[in-house]
C-alpha cells in the first residue's frame, strides 16, 4: 500500500485546551474540542483554523430537547390559574428542566418550539392552557393562551415557535371550570426543542 493509506490508521483523538476554537487547527473532520475555560463542545468541519461548530447550537449539534408529564389526576381550584405539576420525566437531554420549581429553564439562546395538552375531566367543562415565559418577574409574558369547551373528555393542545434568551424560563399553566386535570403521558404533557 501507498503512504496515503496508512492515514486511514491515524489514532483519532478529541482535544482539549483552554484557547477559543477560532484558535485551534482540527487535526480531522468530525474532531471534538473541549473549550474547559468556557465550558463548550465543538466539532471540526474541516481542517481549517477556527472551522468549528459549538454543539448545541445547529448544524447537527445536540440541541436542548426535553419532554415532562404529569400521571396522577389534580384538583385545580375552579377559575383559578395554577402551574401544571408535572412529576415525570420522559427525557431531559441538556438538564434544562426544574423539578422543584417544574418549569423549563434556557441554557442557550435561540428559536424553540414549545409544545403541550392538558386533559381536563370527562364531563362539561371550560378549560385553559397557558405557556408563560419568566412568571412573576417583570419581563413576564404569555406566548400562548388557548381555550375551549366541551361535553366530554376536553383535550387543549398547544404549539408554538418562540425566541428564547438564556436564562429565560417556560412553564406551563391550566385553568377550568371543574378543575380536575387528568394525568398520564399522552394525556397531560409538556415538550420543548430548540430549532437553532
């Protein structure tokens, strides 16, 4: 075999330094740098200086994705706003969500996708379903808000597309006539993917 063969038996090794990766030269594409002094992870695009793509923001990064239920049934007071309690967890891939506070807290700024339904009990009812960006602080403000009313079992599913900034948080709200929330993972759920 030729020289150019053995290239192909090259250990392949990520890196790791405190330099910005506009700085650093991939020794191979697909290479992973780890920036310990601002906590990022890169991937090489080519072998370019600097050509690095941080994950988690696009271009086939891990992107922040998590997914929350609630199981059980919950009496809400009638008319009466109140977060949804969500007490499980289907996925959480960038440790984004608060289980004590149960709300989804931004890591890294950017377009979302915000989705959730919430079940209300199965007789006449008139129910709501809100998505709030930082409740209670004063750059608050509802990205969603849809209602309905039905004789039987009352689904109210909701979707939105919204820019985040880091540190932001999202939680999800319900308010009926009844007040009974009915749990289980396609019943009452809450999703959040970023997009870029």
């Amino acid at each position: 075999m030729g020289g150019g063969a053995n290239m192909f038996h090259k250990k392949q090794s990520s890196q790791t330094g405190i330099v910005l990766p506009t700085l650093v030269i991939p020794e191979y594409i697909g290479q992973i740098y780890v920036d310990t002094l601002n906590n990022g992870i890169y991937i090489a695009k080519s072998l370019t200086q600097g050509d690095w793509v941080k994950l988690g923001t696009g271009d086939g990064g891990f992107l922040s994705k998590c997914r929350v239920y609630f199981d059980g049934n919950t009496t809400f007071a009638i008319g009466t706003p109140k977060k949804v309690p969500f007490n499980y967890i289907n996925f959480d891939i960038n440790s984004e969500w608060d289980n004590t506070n149960k709300r989804f807290i931004v890591k890294e700024s950017g377009y979302y996708l915000i989705t959730g339904q919430i079940n209300w009990a199965n007789y006449k009812s008139v129910g709501f379903l809100m998505f709030y960006r930082n409740m209670g602080l004063p750059n608050q403000d509802s990205l969603l808000m849809i209602g309905g009313i039905n004789t039987q079992a009352l689904y109210l599913t909701g979707t939105t597309i919204n820019y985040l900034n880091a540190g932001d948080y999202i939680e999800m709200w319900g308010m009926a006539s009844n007040g009974i929330c009915y749990g289980g993972t396609a019943n009452t759920f809450f999703a959040v993917h970023r997009l870029s």
